[in-house]
C-alpha cells in the first residue's frame, strides 16, 4: 500500500503588497499571464466552480474545481481535479491547494500547499510546476510594481 504524501509546499517573497500580490491571484487576465496561458473562470465566492483551461503539451485541458476560502488578501483555497492525470472524477482526486500571505516591511510571502500529491514523482512535478508558477507571478508584480 502506498503511503500518502506530505503535502508540497512552496515559499517566495514578492517586493509588493498584499493586495497587489492579491490581484495577481485572483485576476484572470494576470493568471492567464504567469500560469501557462490557461483561462480561469470563477466567481470567487465560497461554494463556488472554477475552472481552468487551455492547452498543455499538446493536449487541451480543463481543469476544474470549488472555492473553498476567500479571505482577501490574506487566504485563498480551493480544490483542484485535472482530467490529464487519467483517473476518475471522484472525490478522493481533487486536491486542496490552500495560498496564505504575509507582509512585513512590504515584502509580501507567498506560501502554497497543496495535499494529494500522490507518489514521489508525483510531487516532485507538483513542487516544479508550483515554483514556476510563483516564479511567474513574482516577476509579473514586481516588474509592473
């Protein structure tokens, strides 16, 4: 039997604010920009769907998901299922992915978990694939201020 994972969890220190760094989270046009061209689609009200689509390798994707916290600009949770991985649209194959952010001296940290990475190998991509993402979005909001 496998053993179930540690979540991954990924740090970065952005130079903005909070609320900036917020914007850069929730604002489909800035996702679109730092998360590999998909196309995010939600209310942000707990309870609600959200989607995210678009093209990877090759493939055309969506993935979807549900808000699950919404605390401006502090946290920011929802769940995520991706068709990609092959398995069944239960509920035992969405993930949580929880954001958190922290300010001193307008250096805003970013912390993302994310639980039910599955194996080894499985987390490991989880762990690059969240890094760049942060990678992205800290470049977008510093170097638009």
């Amino acid at each position: 039997m496998e053993q179930p994972q540690a979540p991954v969890t990924v740090e970065t220190q952005v130079h903005a604010l909070p609320e900036r760094v917020w914007k850069a989270l929730t604002d489909p046009a800035e996702i679109k920009e730092y998360m590999m061209g998909t196309t995010t689609k939600t209310d942000w009200k707990p309870g609600s769907s959200i989607t995210w689509s678009g093209e990877w390798e090759g493939k055309c994707y969506e993935d979807k998901g549900e808000i699950k916290v919404y605390d401006e600009p502090k946290t920011l949770q929802y769940t995520h299922f991706s068709p990609l991985e092959g398995k069944p649209d239960e509920p035992g194959n969405y993930r949580t992915v929880t954001i958190t952010l922290s300010e001193a001296d307008d250096i805003t940290t970013l912390k993302l978990t994310q639980d039910g990475a599955g194996s080894e190998k499985d987390a490991g991509q989880a762990t690059k694939n969240w890094q760049g993402m942060m990678a992205g979005l800290k470049k977008l909001v510093e170097g638009k201020g």
